[in-house]
C-alpha cells in the first residue's frame, strides 16, 4: 500500500505521525540559544542523563507491549531498588559487588509487589493506568511505614549515618559514596572534555538487546496478542492474566535495577522523595519521544529521554533570561511533564473512541455503503 | 447477630472498622492525654473546612463520569476568584461574596472546556482528570508569576511582582462564615455559620437532584444506555456535571480557605483532590454512585481519623504516624474502590 | 470421500437448562470425511450441541447433559474447550476470533507457533523459547494450501477482505495435529456469494481429505450443495436425519418450522379492520453491531401488530433500533404521514413511538434504581409528566408521589411480583423486569409501540402473560405494534402480518396465515436467489 503514496504524502504523514517529538525538537531549538549554555556542558548533560534515565525509560516497554498502557507503577519497582540500595549503604559494600546486591536485593521485592500490582490491575481492566497510578501513592505509604519506622527497629540496620538520631527510621538522605558512578566510571572514557558513562551504556545496550529478542519470544508474542485482543487470546488458550502479570512483574524489577542505576550516577538517596517523580518524568519522556500508550519502541526511549532532558536543563535557564524568573522554568517543565502525559492519554482514549466507530460503520457491508447518499 | 450482619452488610466492611478505629482513638484520648473536647471541635471544624469539596465529587459520579481527580481545576476557579477580589480590595462578607461570584462564573467556563473533553474521552475520564488537574496545576503557577497583580497584601516584598506562596485573609473575610452566629461554650467555639454553609449547599445538591435534570443525570450515570433511550442527551447530561462539580469546587475552596485564613497558592491544590476522593470512597459512594449521606460520613470518618491518628497514636507510640496512615488509608480506599466488581460493566 | 470409519458418535444427548428441556434423545454419527449439515431455528437446539461436544463450561456448570459422546470409539467427556481441541475437533465460530493487527501467519499459529530452544528456557521456563518464523511460515502455507486458496500470508488481518478472514479461521483449525472433525457455525453468513461458492468448494477438498465436517448454516442451498447428511433439529428434538441427495430446499424448510397451528388463528383475525399507514419505512439502514441492516422498507398500518422474524444475525434486531434512534441509521422513515429526524431518541418519542428493548438490562433498566423510576423515567423525561413547576417553570421538581401512584397502578395491573415499589429492579425475576420495561413503554401512552424479543430468557407463565398483555393493550387502545421476535410460531399467535428479515434485507412479508415452510423458506434465503443476482452484476 505505501508505495501508491507520493512523498508529499509521505511527508505529510511523517509529520502527524511524529508531531510530538518535532514540536520538542522546535521548542528546543528555541530555547537552547536563549538559556546560553555552552554547547559542551550541554552534550555532557545529555550523556550524563541518557546513562541515568534510559535504563528506568526502558522498563516501561514491556506493559505498553501488553496492551497495559503506562505502568504508574513502576515506581513501586524504584522503591524496591532504594531498599536495596539502603542495605547495602548499611552493610558497606561498595563498588560494583555492592549495586549488583541492591539489584540482588531488589529483585524478590520487585518481584512480590509486581505480583501484587499484576492481580490488582486484573481485577481493573479498562482503568489499568488510574488504578497503577493510585496503587503507587498506596505503596509509597507502606514503604514510609517501612523505611521511616521499621527500618532500624524491626529490620536491622545499624549505620549511624543511615538511622534518624532517635533510633529508628531512615535518614531524609543516604550518601551513596560507596557506590558513586562505579557502573558509569568501569570502563573509563573521555573524548575531549566530554566523559563518557561507558559502563552505564553497555548494560542500557544488553537490556534494549534483551527487549529486542524478547518481542521474538512466545512470551512476546503472546503478550501482543492479548494486546490487542484479550478475549480472542484467552479462547486460543493463552493464559491471559498471567502474562499480564508477568509483563508487570518484569517491568517492576527492570525499573527496581534502572532506580539502581539512576541513584549510582545521582551519588545521593533522597529516602523519601528519589521516587516520587520517576514514574511521571520516564512516561513524559517516552510520549514526547514519540510513544502513545498503546505503541512504543525502543527508539521512542532514546529520542525521548533526550528531548525531555534537554528541555528539563535549558527551561529553567530560558526563563530566568526571559523574564527573569528561575522558578517560571522550573514550573513550566513540571507543566510540560504532566500536560504531555494528559495529552497522550486524551488522544488515546479519543482514538479508540473513533476506532470504535469506524468498526461499527464497517460492519455495514458493501450494500448498504451506497445508501447514505440514497437519503438525501 | 442477624441484625449486626444486617448493619455491617449495608454499611459495608471498610466504614465499620474505620469506623470502629475512630471511635477507639476518641474513647483511648483521655489516656493519651489528649482533650477530647478539643478533638471533637477539630473534627468538626475540619469538617466543616472540607464539606463542600467532598460533596463537589457528587455531581460528577453520579453522572457516571467518575471521581473528580480534576478536582484542582475548581480550586484554580476559587483561587482566581479570590485573589481578584483582594486586587480589587473589596473585604469583609462583601469581598467573600465577590470572591464566590467570580469564582463560580471562572469554574463554569473552565467546567464547560472540561466537560466537552471528558465526553470525548469516556471510559478513561479518571487517569485524564487527574493529570488535566496536575497540569493545570503548573500552568497556573505560572501564571501567579506572571499575572499582572498589584496588591502588596498579596505581592512578593522584594521585586514587586509574582504572588505570595501564602496571603492571609486577615482583613479581608477571614473566619467570615466560622463566626457567623458561632456559640462559645468555654473554650469551645462552635462554628455555626461553617455547618450552616454547608447545610445549604447540601440541600442545593439534594434539591438539584430532585429535579427533572438532576433525575435524568443519575439515569445517565446509572445506565447512559437507558437514559439516551430514554430521549436525554447524554453529552450534555454529564457537562453539566462536570460544572456544578468544577463550581462546587471552587465554592469549597473559598470556605476551606476563610476557616484556614489563608490562600495558598502554586502548587497547593494538588493536594485537595486525594483527601476529597478518599473521603467520599470511605463514606461508602462507589465509582458510579454517591449520596450526601455518603458526603457527610466519609468526611466525619476521614477528617476524624486525620485529627485524631496525630495526637492519640502519636502520644502512644511515641512518633508521628498519622502521615503515613494518612496515605495509606486514603490511597488503600481509592485502590478498593477501583478494583471493586461494578455491577454493570460500562462502555 | 466418506469411508465407513465412523469418528463421532452422540448418543441420545438430552439436556435440561433449569427445568427446561432443549434437547432430548438427539443421536447421530459422522463417518470419516463426511458432511452433515446441522439445521433449524434459533432455540432449536444447535448450539447446545455443540457446546455439548465441546465440553463448554456452561454444560457443566448447568448439571451437564445425559447420553454418550464417542469419538474414534472411545466415550470422552471434555472438561474444556481445549479438551475437545485436543482430540481433534475444531470449531470456526460466528464472529471471527482473529487478532486484527497480527498476520495471517501469526493468526493461524496464534498459541501454537514453531519455536526454537534456548538456554534461558531451563531458567524461566518454556515462554521464552523463540519463534521459529520460517517454519510457521511453511505450516500456514500448508494449511492454506489445504483450502486450495491463495492468501498472502505476511498480510495484517485488519486489512484483509472478510472472505480471506473466514478462510484463515478455518485454516487455523487445519493446522491441529489429528484435526478430525471441524465444525462450521454460518460460515457463509458474512461471505459474498462469490466467496461462498470458493468456501463450499475447500469444505469439499477437506472432506476428501478425511475431515469430516459439522456445517451449521441457514442458507439452505448450500446445505443441499455440500453435505452428504442433513440433520434437523426442532425444539431439541432431532426432527429427521436423513441423506442429503433425498430432499429439497421446501421439504428441509418445513421440517425446520414445522407445527400446525393454523386452525386456532382464524377466529381472531378475521374481525380486525386495519387503519391507514402509521409508519412507512424506506430503504433503512442501521449499523447496529450483530445486527447490522442493509436495506429494509415497508409500512405498517394503523391498529396492526406487524411482525419482524428471521434468524438471529440477520439485521431483524437493528430495525426497532434504527427506527427508535439508538444506533446510527439511514433511509427514510415517516410517521403519520410526517418525516422523522433520524439518530434523535427523544424525537422518535415525541413522534408517539416507545420502545421496549431487546437487551432489557443494558439499554431497557436502570437495575440499581427503584421500581419506579424505571417505569416513570421515560415519561417523565419525554413529556415533562410526574413533575411539579416552581418558580414559572424555572424548577422542574420530580414528583415522588405521583411516581410511587403510578408505579403502584402498573405493578397491579400486570401482576409484577416485587416487596414494593421502591425495590430496586436488579432484584426482580426476569420475567417481572419485561413487566417494567413493558410498564415503562406504556406509560408514555405510545400510539406505535416497538417490542423487541418480548419473551427472551423469561419463563413459559409469564411469556403468555407478556404476549397476551399486548394482545389486550392493542385490542384497547388500537395501538399500533411491531414486535420482533426470534420465535415464529410467537409472531404467528399474535400477528396480523410477519416480515422476514434475511442478511439485513426483508425476505418477504407474509400474513400471519401462511403457511409455515413459506416462512421458513424466506429465512433460508431461497427467496432471495433471484434478487441476489441482480445485485450481484
């Protein structure tokens, strides 16, 4: 069929289908100039960041591939990895022995609260992304229940420097010092003035070779299907809610280990707050990188988190030089972040609404095609 | 036994042990040496403060568009309103009445915008909602620095321009409803005027849907089906809803500010639509279905245990748990109520 | 061709559905490769026999079934779908079960793809072996092969002609392993007569292959073109089984209807003197999902009670539908001479028409709410009744107690059995909720009323009190009825004339006094032969 199109039409349609991520990319050029940063700090935030977020950008793949839309609750798997890393901040194991036992760590209780996150979403197909949303607020009680009163009571962690003064409960900030950038410095690189995370790269490049042979996989495959249909999936005997969950279960251990690899590049554990924005800047960043909820791809990831990240560092500079206000910028990435996220969803639900119409009208048959002009 | 079955089975589970919970925190205060009579007043107080933006989630369920996650929108309406009415210096029951007239007519045009996008959007209205709220939200702040107002009560001190995180109301309609006919009983004072307002407003919602419109509203939430069958515009059923929420909204803003005595502007109204939610759910409505009784229990419930969990489990335990029950018992009562099995599946 | 190896056998299979038989003593055999055409009504059984060989859970959860089912010899009793697939039985149902955005390749390997071993496997278990994309290609190729048509394999089944979906479907059953009997349900339904004539033809190459296959279908010509044996089945009884060459379309259509109840109807009908045309209906359209209709004219008269029939599927559904507003239609409708603004519900009612639904608790209640809301809604909303002005108008207030009167009069009046007018009718038997929606109808005072499968699901006391409600109301107040129902012989007990509605088009209206294989052939498409044609160049 898209050999008939001419390239005017070619090019329209290019245009519509990547409006989001063109709109960024124009925004962006206008406001790099006008923030007047360098062009090198800029590259080097952009690596920097590509190697911090790419990782937690990529566990959302798997649900969208479910036909599970935006997995909110992901951040369910980011609190996993703080705990993880909070035990191993505890247990002084430093380097890269250290983050691959926060992963360690993480995984079973990445794994338990996917479980959870999978049955509770199966009991609301049809408002999987409200409900994951809320569940994450819901969870994130009960790890400050965990954290701030357990942790050092019940559950035995002893560092000083990690328990609150009054004997229990962890500290508002952790030093990750044992752990700082060792994935992104374990394989040293520096062109120019630029360095490189070439550590971090390397295991971001296995998990994207893993998404590419997993959509090969039965499980893969099984999972587009139920995608699209869940009914039809279900009578060819795929076992429907099970690899629902699964999908969740992998996507909340992927986002415990890219919370991992996020707080190793940061340094620092913000305890009770490193969290509470990962789940809403990683979808930001895979809508403007050109995803909807139902499609994405591993390019999306990568054009995303870029985008997103150069808007995130330019804004606030952009405008304090405009108008003379830091905070404008500030608020206006947060209203970016959240207004992508409400216009994707708009655009979804607004499609299928259409889609829905465009079946019934088919339903019609060839017959009657002719009759609406017999009406008038 | 039959008969306490009977009970707990139509009051349903959550409301009798959160129920339960809040009784054994007052009849446990005297031991916490925590006053009782000043928890009650608190209670009812905070009550009062939220009863109105509770019962603005009303309209909306009813019309089967879900729980008003964009409940920030009707707070930007109120804050509008308010902030207008200082630039112009109007105060006391005037400048609140100002404030309430201007807030109305700001939620209602923002209401409509929000109305017709969320009919386009059936099915998915909730998750919408709630970033429509947050991103409104951000715009808004924004817009409280760069919005030409003058009024030094209300502006930075140092630039003179962008406003204050947080004006006070002191002299202008702080407590203005609070201290309406409000009767002193030693310490005590009993806001008369708050439970009044809030009075009128819930007949005005009972009232409305007693109404040939308001009827054909529960039918369109009930079963849209049935009512566009029925000759009701289904569209313009739930528009509505989405107005008298968005007004509600606003209306609740106002009195939860005069009784708070003070605006907060920026990034506060994110903050209002969880507790309004979670109250409603917790006074026994459901994702589709809501009355005033539900309004008025689930705000007692939720504000009684707000008030409460800090001062008696807190002398108990010797810490501050009451935010964390906070957010696990309003988040908890949000999952439930959306994983609950609805009778009827809608389209 | 057919060998004498017989593959499957039910024996006296009887099933009762809460007290009520739909089907006793059915028995029949199928021999290697051969045909047999399954045939007769809506409610004559069909399914339930087929849920029965697949071992559907409903059967089971209904107290299972009485006789013997006997493949290749051996008794099987199926726990499941999957049961039956795995000794070989396929279905190919109504609607298509395909995933729109796969290939047709990936849809007829959907869940039993070709896959390659890896390491990981031992790990996580076999999900994780890889798809083996060539050797799915080849066993597809094969099973279409097996059709003898030419699909394109790589093609996205959302934009596929619905021929080349059928044929998928049924090449996706080919692909089992020791695929033995394969069990068509209208395939034809949703094929152009061109496609169906291909279709008849791979039916045939698979049944020289050994297959033996059950064809479900109402069309019955091609019943006669195909099968070897035909078996029919009336009120879950087996009516006649017999060898295909040996009968004829008229014969077939008459056992299919059967019943002779000619004699009762004449005393009534005679006396009734029919006014003049209330609603015309012209080349209408509907789009009303499983229902949809194509082209549909004709008139009713005054004080008639005009019958809609046809087979479930067929579009006869869609007409009230359209006509009241509640799907997206087209075409001309006049009501009292005056034309009627299309796709408005309210102004359908405002005309003087009502509508009782067919799906009474999607569209017909409000189940959650009281008794009387449901039957004073309509009018209330309507025609501005019930309620009680303030302010000149200004405040229209619901009036409770005018509501709970009527309410009151109608739960007297036809007997609805319920604790009291504020009891909510999701509580209510199924026959009492009809009750309310014919309530709810009536309370509008409709001078043309629309009843849509007034009797479906509802007991045999209250299916007569429902029909006989209707006779009444019509002989009182000379309202003009149109009643669709899947059940002839219930549009022959009160009808004064019966369309038939075939493929979304009218077969042909006949009085109710015809006789019954004149209706029956009208649901089997003979009729339509000649006009199919013209359509066709």
């Amino acid at each position: 069929m898209s050999q008939n199109l001419t390239f005017t039409e070619k090019l329209k349609n290019f245009f519509i289908s990547n409006a989001v991520p063109i709109l960024f990319v124009v925004i962006t050029l206008l406001a790099v100039p006008v923030s007047g940063f360098s062009a090198n700090y800029l590259i080097q935030e952009m690596i920097t960041r590509i190697g911090r977020n790419s990782f937690l950008v990529l566990s959302l793949l798997l649900p969208i591939i479910a036909g599970m839309g935006l997995n909110f609750g992901m951040v369910l798997g980011a609190m996993a990895g703080q705990i993880g890393l909070i035990f191993i901040t505890d247990w002084s194991i430093v380097g890269i022995p250290g983050l691959v036992l926060a992963m360690l760590i993480s995984t079973p209780i990445s794994i338990l609260l996917g479980i959870l996150c999978g049955s509770v979403l199966n009991r609301a197909k049809g408002r999987e992304m409200a409900t994951s949303y809320i569940l994450g607020f819901f969870i994130n009680g009960v790890y400050q229940l965990v954290v701030l009163y357990f942790m050092g009571g019940i559950i035995p962690v002893k560092s000083p420097s990690l328990v609150l003064s009054r004997g229990y409960g962890i500290r508002n900030t952790v030093a990750l010092d044992g752990v700082r950038q060792v994935f992104d410095n374990m394989i040293p690189l520096k062109i120019g003035e630029i360095s490189i995370p070439l550590g971090t790269f390397f295991i971001i490049a296995l998990l994207c070779l893993f998404i590419l042979w997993f959509r090969k996989t039965k499980l893969g495959q099984d999972m587009r299907a139920i995608a699209q249909d869940m009914k039809v999936a279900q009578s060819a005997g795929i076992p429907v809610d099970r690899t629902r969950i699964i999908s969740i279960v992998i996507s909340t251990v992927l986002a415990g280990y890219g919370q991992i690899i996020f707080l190793q590049n940061m340094g620092t554990l913000s305890t009770y707050n490193s969290h509470d924005q990962t789940g809403v800047f990683s979808i930001a960043a895979i809508l403007i990188g050109g995803a909807t909820v139902s499609r994405a791809t591993i390019p999306n990831v990568f054009i995303g988190v870029i985008l997103f990240h150069m808007m995130f560092v330019v804004s606030p500079m952009a405008g304090k030089n405009l108008i003379g206000q830091a905070m404008l910028g500030e608020y206006f990435r947060q209203f970016i972040s959240y207004g992508i996220i409400a216009i994707a969803l708009v655009l979804h639900a607004w499609r299928r609404q259409k889609d829905k119409e465009m079946e019934r009208r088919s339903l019609r048959g060839v017959k009657a095609e002719k009759q609406p002009q017999a009406e008038k | 036994m039959n008969r306490l079955r009977q009970f707990v089975n139509k009051a349903g589970w959550p409301r009798v042990i959160i129920g339960f919970f809040l009784l054994s925190l007052f009849v446990a205060a005297p031991f916490a040496e925590v006053s009782l009579a000043a928890s009650i007043k608190d209670t009812l107080v905070r009550f009062g403060m939220n009863g109105v933006l509770v019962l603005s989630m009303v309209p909306m369920v009813q019309s089967g568009c879900g729980l008003n996650f964009g409940l920030p929108l009707g707070v930007i309406a109120g804050l509008l309103g308010a902030v207008t009415t200082m630039e112009m210096g109007i105060t006391g029951i005037m400048g609140f009445i100002t404030a309430v007239i201007l807030s109305c007519a700001i939620a209602a045009v923002l209401g409509w915008g929000y109305g017709k996008m969320l009919n386009r959007v059936k099915g998915e209205e909730m998750v919408i909602s709630t970033y429509v709220g947050l991103s409104s939200v951000m715009f808004m702040c924004m817009m409280w620095l760069v919005l030409p107002f003058k009024s030094p009560a209300m502006v930075w001190g140092y630039g003179g321009s962008g406003l204050r995180t947080t004006i006070t109301l002191e002299g202008y309609w702080f407590n203005i409803i609070d201290n309406f006919l409000a009767i002193k009983i030693g310490d005590f004072t009993f806001p008369t005027g708050l439970f009044i307002f809030f009075a009128v407003m819930a007949f005005l919602v009972w009232a409305f849907f007693h109404t040939k419109t308001g009827t054909a509203m529960t039918a369109v939430g009930s079963n849209p089906d049935f009512a566009r069958a029925s000759g009701i515009d289904v569209n313009k059923m739930r528009t509505i809803s989405v107005i008298i929420s968005t007004v509600f909204g606003a209306v609740g803003i106002l009195v939860y500010q005069q009784s708070y005595g003070f605006i907060q502007l920026y990034t506060s109204p994110l903050f209002m639509a969880f507790p309004a939610v979670a109250a409603i759910l917790l006074g026994g409505a459901s994702v589709h279905k809501a009355t005033i009784t539900n309004v008025i229990v689930g705000t007692i419930l939720f504000q009684g245990i707000l008030t409460m969990t800090p001062s008696v489990i807190n002398s108990f335990l010797k810490t501050d748990l009451s935010e964390v029950i906070r957010i696990i018992v309003s988040n908890g009562m949000i999952v439930y109520a959306l994983t609950r099995k609805t009778t009827k599946v809608k389209s | 061709m057919v060998s004498e190896q017989v593959v499957l056998k039910m024996e006296n299979i009887t099933k009762d559905y809460y007290g009520n038989r739909v089907l006793e003593n059915v028995s029949f055999e199928l021999k290697k490769g051969e045909i047999l055409g399954l045939i007769g009504e809506n409610g004559a059984g069909k399914s339930t026999l087929m849920n029965i060989l697949f071992g559907m859970s409903v059967i089971s959860e209904t107290g299972g079934y009485q006789g013997k089912v006997i493949i290749d010899g051996k008794e099987v009793n199926f726990k499941n779908a999957f049961d039956a697939l795995d000794a070989g039985i396929g279905m190919v149902h109504q609607e298509f079960s395909l995933i729109p955005g796969f290939t047709t390749i990936e849809n007829i390997m959907l869940n039993r793809e070709s896959l390659k071993y890896n390491f990981l496997v031992e790990v996580f278990g076999s999900r994780l072996k890889t798809l083996d994309r060539t050797d799915m290609k080849d066993r597809a190729e094969k099973a279409i092969s097996a059709l003898g048509v030419k699909i394109d394999p790589n093609m996205l089944i959302a934009e596929m002609p619905v021929g080349h979906k059928q044929f998928t479907e049924i090449a996706r059953e080919l692909d089992r392993k020791n695929m033995k009997i394969l069990v068509l349900d209208e395939p034809t339904a949703v094929l152009t007569e061109s496609e169906a004539d291909i279709l008849i033809q791979s039916l045939k190459r698979l049944s020289d292959l050994g297959i033996a296959i059950i064809f479900i279908s109402h069309r019955l010509k091609e019943i006669i073109d195909v099968c070897d044996k035909i078996l029919v089945l009336r009120d879950g009884k087996t009516v006649r089984e017999s060898p295909a060459k040996e009968t004829s379309i008229r014969q077939i259509a008459q056992w299919m209807v059967g019943r002779n109840i000619e004699e009762k109807k004449d005393e009534v009908k005679n006396e009734k003197k029919l006014g003049d045309t209330v609603l015309k209906v012209e080349n209408l359209w509907v789009d009303m999902p499983g229902e949809t209709v194509r082209d549909v004219s004709f008139e009713v008269r005054e004080g008639e009670i005009f019958g809609i029939g046809g087979l479930a599927g067929q579009g006869k559904l869609g007409i009230p539908n359209g006509i009241m507003g509640l799907y997206e239609a087209g075409g001309r409708i006049e009501v009292f001479g005056k034309s009627l603004e299309m796709n408005v519900p309210v102004k359908a009612l405002k005309a003087g028409m009502a509508f009782v639904a067919e799906d009474r608790r999607g569209v017909g209640l409000l189940l959650e709410e009281p008794i009387d809301w449901n039957i004073s809604f309509t009018v209330m909303q309507a025609q501005n009744k019930y309620l009680k002005s303030f302010i000149g108008g200004l405040v229209k207030w619901r009036d409770d107690k005018k509501i709970s009167e009527l309410a009151k009069e109608y739960i007297k009046i036809l007997d609805i059995k319920c604790v009291d007018e504020k009891q909510p009718v999701q509580e209510l038997s199924g026959g009492n909720q009809q009750k309310i929606c014919l309530a709810k109808a009536f309370a509008v005072n409709p001078k043309i009323l629309f009843v849509s499968e007034p009797t479906r699901g509802i007991d045999i006391g209250a299916k007569k009190l429902v029909l006989d409600t209707l006779k009444q109301y019509n002989q009182k107040y000379g309202t003009t009825i149109i009643m669709t129902s899947s059940e002839l012989e219930e549009l022959r007990s009160i009808c004064d004339n019966i369309a038939i509605v075939d493929e979304g088009k009218v077969a042909g209206i006949l009085p109710a006094t015809a006789a019954t294989e004149d209706f029956g052939l009208l649901m089997a498409g003979k009729v339509d032969e000649s006009k199919e044609k013209v359509s066709a160049q």
